[in-house]
C-alpha cells in the first residue's frame, strides 16, 4: 500500500487503487507459489496457503468493490 497516500490525504480512490495494488501483488505471489512450489510444501503448508489465498482472494474483491463505488460517486 501507499501509505504516503494515505498520510497525505488523498483521495479515497486512490488509496483504494493502492490497496488493490498490494493485494494483487499478494495474490500473484501465493498462486505462483501453488503453482511453482506446491511439490516442494507439505499438506500442512499446502493447506494454509490454499486457505490464505482464498482469504486473500475475498479481500481483495471487496477492496475492488469499494474502489468502484468510489469511482462512481
């Protein structure tokens, strides 16, 4: 996130696009380590990646959402 932006006081789409950025990034790097090193991680790990990804998929939609409505008005 840009804290700066926040810190600054811009507006909230912004802000809201720089969190969106971070949970991108974020959501990028977990499926690319399922997809990458999913042989090399036991069921356990396997399984608390799978469950963060989908928690981080959630956020991260709703972020999207609330940069939309914030576009909108």
């Amino acid at each position: 996130m840009d804290v700066k932006a926040a810190l600054t006081g811009k507006d909230r789409e912004a802000i809201l696009k720089s969190c969106e950025f971070g949970e991108d990034v974020a959501k990028d790097t977990y499926e690319k380590a399922l997809e990458n090193e999913i042989e090399n991680l036991n069921l356990e790990q396997q399984t608390m990646i799978k469950a963060h990804h989908a928690l981080l998929k959630v956020d991260h939609d709703k972020v999207k959402s609330m940069r939309n409505l914030a576009m909108a008005d």
